[in-house]
C-alpha cells in the first residue's frame, strides 16, 4: 500500500466513487418499496456496492483513502 498523502486527484477520485456509491445505494433501495423485496435489498446491495468499493480501492491504493 502506498504510504504517501492524499492528493488533489484523489480527493477528486474519491468525490465521485462516493456520489456514484450512493446513487447506486439509492437506485438499489427504491426496490425496498415492495415489502417482500426489502429482505433482498441488503444482499443485492452487497453484490453491487462491493464491486464498486473495490474497483475504488484499486484507483486510489492509499492509507485511509475508503474512510
């Protein structure tokens, strides 16, 4: 892991990887309206999310840069 401090263009990378996690988030729990659908909804955001976080992870290999 990279041990050097956060720049510009990755504070601009996390911004959007950020916006895009909670569009997604958002987008994913409008199925949470049907109440059977709601017992789904935290795996199928699981299953999305993680891929998202992980290709984040793989564009900014920094300490610190996911909290």
């Amino acid at each position: 892991m990279n041990t050097e401090k956060l720049n510009i263009k990755d504070l601009v990378t996390i911004g959007i990887f950020a916006v895009v996690y909670f569009v997604v988030m958002f987008g994913s729990g409008m199925i949470g309206i049907v109440p059977i659908l709601f017992l789904i909804w935290p795996t199928l955001l699981g299953i999305i999310a993680s891929t998202i976080v992980m290709l984040f992870m793989a564009k900014v290999p920094k300490a610190w840069a996911l909290f």
